[in-house]
C-alpha cells in the first residue's frame, strides 16, 4: 500500500459495534448507570467552540471524549459504543472544531502507538451523535508521553474541508474533503532523530517520540488572502521546533530567532497578531526540571520571555509550564499553567496576565487565595491539583475558566476577582465523567452495595451507588492502585484489599468496610499488591504479593509464615462455605493446588482440560478476570475456570472440567444473585459467546445465555464484571477508562 494514500472504510456506529447474533442468543435489556466517583483520571484537553456559547468537548487518555451538556450541567460521553476488538479506540489524541460550522466534530482516537488495534479519525455531522470512521494510516498515542500537549489536530478556519494532523511518529497530514482521506505532507520537517525527552519517559506506557505536538491557522489573515498561514510545533530540543507555512502548507520555514533550549507544550495565536507559546524540558506529564513561557510579534518578528516564575532546577525548584489560553475579548488577557511544581513553592499554580505577559498574578500560590470546592467529588481533597495540561477561558465569559488535572477538571465564575486582589474559587467540574480503571470489584453479602478497587485513587466502599462516596467515609490508610479484594464469605465484616502506596500494602475492615487499619507487618519489605483470598471464616488470609511466594497469617496480619508447597506468584480462592479450604490453579502448566489445612499446605493435582491445556499467548489484559479460578457461591468445591479462550466447570472429585460449547472467549466472569425459583447462582460474563462478544448473564449454570448490554453500552476494554448477591440481575462492570457502571433488569 502507498504509504501517502490509505484504502478508507466508512462505517456507521451500529455495524461496527454491533455484530450480527446468533439467532438462539436472546437479549435482554438492562439499564445502565456510572457508579458515581466523579472524574478518576486524566483529563488532558478542553476545546471551545469559538463561536458558540456552551459548546465545548473535552478529551482523556483513555476513556474516550465528552461533550458538555449545559441544560443538565454535565459532560455526556461520545464513545462508549468502542467495542473490544477497537478498545485502542478509547484513547483520544486529539479534537479539533469546524469554526464555521459548529455541528462538525472530529476525534483523533488510538491510545498506543504500539498497539496492534485500529487508529481511526471519527467524523460528525452532528455534535457526536453518530459518527463515521476513517481508519488512518498514522499510529496514535492518546495515553502515551506528551498527551497533555496540542491540539495535533486543527481546521482551516476559511476552508472547512481542509484538516491537518500532527502525529507523533508519521510527520504531518492533510485531508481536503473533511477527512474522507489523508495524505501525508511531505514538505514539512521531520527531525533526523526524534526526541525522546526525558529518560522517565521511557518506559512501558511511554516508550515512543512525541512528535508533532501542535497545528495552529493564523485566523487573523489579510483581507483578500486566498492562502492559509499555518503554524506546527515539534516536541524536541536543541533545535528549531516552531515552524510556519504561509502558502497553505505547500512549503514550511522555521520561525525565526526562535528559542530551541526547550520543547514547546501549547500554543494559542491571539486576535492582535500574537503568538504565545509553553515551554519544558519533556513532553510531560513525567518529571521535569524546566520551563518557560515566550511571546511571538508576528508581525514584529520579535520573540521576548515571558515567564511568570523561573524554575531553578539547581536548588531542586524545577517544574515546567503547560498550558496557555487567551480571553477572546481581551486579546492582552492570557492565563498558563505550571506542571510537576507539587511539592514545591506551594505546589503547581495557573498565572493570569492583563498586559500580554508583561505582569502576571498567581490564582493559588503566593497570595493568590484560590479556592477549592471538593463537595461533588470528595475524594479530591485528598490528592492535590496536578497535570494542569489545559486551561481554556470561556470565549463569551471572561470570568469562567476551567482547567484539567490528573483526576478531571475544575471550573470558576470569577476568574476577574484577581484584578481587585480577591480570590478566586474553583468548584469539580465532573459530572457525568468517570474515568478510572476498575482493577478490582466486590458486592458483598451484606452491607455496602460494592467495594471499588481502581487505578491512581485506590477505591470506595459504596453505600450509594448514585453519589459519590462523602467526605467523612474517606479516611484509613489509602492506596493509589487497588489490586485486590476479598471478603470472608460467611462473615462479610472481615474485608482485606491489597495495593500500592507510600505505607503499607494490604489493608483490612473488620466492620464491612466502615473503617479500615493497615496490617501490623508485612512479610518483607518488597511485598507489594498482588492477590488476596480470605477464608470463609475470616481467620485465615492468604496473600500473594506481587511476583512472589504466597504467605498465610492467621492474626490479622501481625505475623506471616510462607507458603512453601505453593509456587510464587499463584493467586489463591478461599471455599466459600468450608473455611479450611483454598484453591490455587497453574493454568499453563497443568496443576491444581489445594488445601485442606486453613492454607498451610497445599497438594498438587494434575488438571485436566476438555480439549486439553492454553498455550501462553495473545490472552487479553492481564489485569482482566481471564485464566482465574473462581468458586462458585454457597457451595464447597464448586470450581469454574474462566480461560481466555472458555469456560470450564469442574464435574468430578478428579478435578476434570468439561467445557461449555457456546463460551470462546472470555474478559471477565463473576456470580450474582440466584433468580427467583432457581438454586444456582446466575452467571455473568464478558467476551464471546455464539460468535456475538458482549456482557452476558446465564440463570441455568452457563446452558443458555442473554446479552444484557446493547450497541451503545460496550465501553472498549472491560476488565473485571460480578453480579450483586442481595439483588437478582443486578452487575457490576469494571472498565478501562470509563469507570465501573452497574445494570439492572429494565
């Protein structure tokens, strides 16, 4: 194929997210709803439609794009029809408006540039609506480094069929019918190297250049132009980053006397012909040590340094800036933002400037007085503002601004109160956003409806699932990843959660989860997350700690002794009704442990498959519920395996499992409620079943199927599901990005 042109296919929302059923597969509909946390991860852009009052989208890293409601005061999700197999989908690289026509949408959507998944650009007519998709030849990275950088995607604002798009790795493209296809720009400069930035940066999310970081149209043209002047920023150092075309892209000069000491984050061009530009010394959001903020007089040709406050990485005082924004109608009146400034000075602040950088104020720090309302989302006092990657001012208010952070978004009324001195309060702007990844779910016999682990914020124990876990219910040791929970099955008071934080990793409640104390000792100082069972009793806890042995502690975790006969790093399930009881499974190397000693030794069994063993390979997420153990509930030594690739159900004291005919591929699994009548507990499951992949629920042990989700209710990557013990029907869905959503029988 040539690398300049791309065989593009048009589809429409339902044919992608919806395959064709098998005709004995019934359906049943549920009704869907957020388990309400309010934000929970990266927010990394706000976009503003400049002529429209209230019409504003906003961007994750991986959990899709929202579009603000204004009459219900919240954001209402785009993409949460991404099925599975286009789950790289729910990471969003960019969003660029049509100014001349503000029905017009366009997302840039793939999450990893390495990611075997689709990139696509998504296409509306409609406000988002419905969407066409173009599969695009570039490879995106809506969650790797420099995701807070941008817009990489921007309109021509004379030519609404003109669109470029800054990639990280494949240069610069254009499309001239609105996206239908795309061709590189072979006349723009592509650096010999690509810049890396920051070593941190590195690693397994961030391993790729961050490329092309923004496109800019100079909309301030002279009358009578027929030719576009464009502007593109590079995300490297040491060299010119900041480039311009002034004949519609044909030919591409650097912008002269540019600074080259640091990379650019942001860009804005003003309505009086200037250009403002942030600056660091990596594309975020890892560690930096440098920043700084320049103006550009286009028509001057003259750069000047404009930052608010000097960083001073020699006295350990380094940070970065960000974000910068401009107030439509007051051109002079820009505000930016610093970023890995926690910590230091007071922490990361915005700056306001009335003069075009000339003097600035700071809204938090140094006197500025900002503050905060955490009431609709609690949970966020806790963690401190950081990530500022984007600060937008309303284009038809002066006095509303809204910046993004690590965990969503803030918004003020009275962004002018810094002209007399006065302070300025910022209220959680997340409604209707729910981003965080559910590691881990459990609804337990009684009490609490559902105990929450998920990534960068811990988790909650939900009294209510409509609103948000309340201030006074926050308190106890908390984590940043919740990988595991467990309850005792016969005395659902005794909860343990193991995890990642700065004190200890494994926590439990002895009250159902009221209040919550760190173990007394651990068993060495590398342990760390990983897996816990607690027997049905509640005596006995096993836990398995990330890659290592598993060890047992019967006093509540004052003193551990290892579990020699079980191998490391071998997840472990307590018998639900005989507390003696534990199961372990080595999946790929054919063995079943179990214990018939409350978990002092266990015995190795040969297991035994229909259709005999997996092999290693291409097997989902490995935080997902695929290749476990499970029990079944109220029933001693009823085990099912979940393997990617089927299910099985033990039918014989020999440990054989038979495999279910329609299961053939699996994500997650869990048990809920018996139905009334029946004497099992219902099944739930995602993946495929009778060639149709969905969220599926079986009231007969797994002989028959419904689907209870619909075309518009598939959330890309699923990861965890169980169903609720004290309500038939009801489940619990733990996702990727998009939350933890619970269903009900509609």
């Amino acid at each position: 194929m040539n690398k300049n042109t791309h065989v593009l296919i048009w589809f429409l929302i339902a044919s992608v997210v919806c395959p064709k059923a098998d005709a004995q597969l019934r359906e049943q509909k549920y009704t869907w709803k957020s388990v309400q946390i309010h934000g929970g991860g990266f927010v990394d852009g706000v976009i503003y439609h400049p002529k429209e009052k209230d019409l504003l989208y906003c961007r994750t890293d991986m959990g899709g794009a929202y579009k603000w409601n204004a009459a219900s005061a919240s954001w209402q999700p785009l993409l949460d029809w991404v099925s599975y197999k286009d789950h790289n989908l729910m990471g969003v690289e960019s969003i660029a408006l049509d100014p001349s026509d503000p029905n017009r949408l366009y997302i840039a959507c793939g999450t990893y540039t390495h990611s075997p998944g689709p990139n696509a650009i998504l296409s509306s007519s409609n406000r988002g609506k419905t969407f066409k998709r173009i599969d695009v030849p570039f490879r995106m990275g809506g969650n790797e480094n420099g995701r807070g950088n941008g817009e990489r995607m921007a309109i021509d604002p004379a030519h609404g069929n003109i669109i470029y798009m800054g990639t990280r790795q494949d240069g610069l493209w254009k499309s001239e019918d609105r996206g239908v296809t795309w061709k590189r720009v072979d006349s723009f400069p592509i650096p010999a190297s690509p810049a890396a930035g920051n070593p941190i940066s590195r690693g397994m999310y961030y391993p790729q250049p961050n490329g092309i970081i923004f496109v800019l149209f100079d909309a301030n043209r002279k009358a009578g132009s027929k030719r576009s002047v464009i502007y593109a920023g590079i995300s490297q150092k040491g060299t010119n980053n900041i480039f311009r075309s002034i004949d519609d892209g044909l030919t591409w000069l650097p912008v002269p006397g540019q600074p080259t000491g640091l990379m650019p984050t942001h860009a804005v061009l003003s309505a009086d012909g200037l250009l403002y530009i942030t600056y660091s010394d990596a594309p975020g959001p890892d560690a930096v040590t440098d920043g700084a903020v320049y103006r550009y007089g286009i028509k001057q040709s003259g750069w000047k340094d404009i930052t608010p406050i000097k960083p001073q990485p020699e006295n350990q005082m380094g940070f970065g800036y960000a974000a910068v924004a401009i107030d439509a109608q007051h051109p002079q009146t820009i505000i930016v933002s610093t970023y890995h400034r926690y910590g230091k000075a007071g922490g990361d602040d915005i700056f306001r400037s009335t003069n075009g950088g000339g003097a600035w104020r700071p809204v938090f720090t140094g006197g500025g007085g900002g503050k905060f309302d955490y009431s609709s989302a609690p949970y966020i006092a806790y963690t401190g503002i950081h990530w500022l990657f984007d600060v937008e001012i309303d284009p038809f208010n002066s006095n509303h601004a809204i910046f993004t952070t690590g965990y969503g978004l803030h918004e003020t009324f009275d962004l002018t109160n810094l002209d007399q001195g006065k302070p300025t309060t910022w209220t959680v702007m997340n409604n209707g956003i729910e981003e965080t990844v559910g590691l881990d779910i459990l609804s337990p016999p009684k009490g609490a409806q559902l105990i929450s682990g998920i990534g960068d914020y811990g988790g909650f124990v939900h009294h209510c699932l409509d609103k948000p876990v309340p201030a006074e219910e926050l308190s106890g040791p908390r984590f940043s990843n919740t990988t595991s929970i467990s309850c005792a099955a016969q005395n659902s008071d005794v909860m343990v959660e193991t995890g990642e934080g700065s004190g200890s990793t494994i926590k439990y409640s002895l009250d159902g989860g009221e209040t919550w104390r760190a173990t007394q000792n651990i068993p060495d100082a590398t342990s760390k997350s990983g897996s816990v069972s607690v027997s049905a009793s509640g005596r006995e806890w096993i836990w398995t700690p990330q890659q290592s042995p598993s060890y047992l502690t019967a006093d509540n975790g004052a003193t551990w002794q290892p579990i020699s006969s079980l191998p490391a790093n071998q997840r472990v399930v307590a018998d639900p009704v005989n507390p003696e009881k534990f199961y372990s499974m080595a999946l790929f190397h054919g063995k079943l442990y179990t214990s018939t000693d409350c978990g002092h030794t266990f015995v190795a069994h040969d297991l035994q498959l229909q259709d005999g063993l997996p092999q290693r390979v291409n097997r989902g997420d490995i935080r997902g519920g695929q290749d476990r153990l499970y029990m079944a509930p109220d029933r001693e030594g009823d085990l099912w395996i979940a393997a990617f690739d089927g299910l099985y159900h033990i039918k014989s004291c020999s440990y054989e499992f038979a495999k279910l005919d329609q299961v053939s591929e699996i994500h997650a699994f869990g048990f809920g409620r018996a139905a009334p009548g029946g004497d099992y507990p219902t099944l739930f499951l995602v993946g495929t079943i009778s060639g149709k992949d969905g969220v599926f629920r079986s009231d007969d042990d797994g002989k028959h199927w419904v689907c209870i989700n619909d075309e518009q209710h598939r959330w890309g990557l699923i990861l965890q599901i169980t169903g609720d013990p004290k309500k038939y029907g009801r489940v619990y869905v733990g996702t990727h990005g998009r939350g933890i959503f619970y269903g009900d029988i509609h």
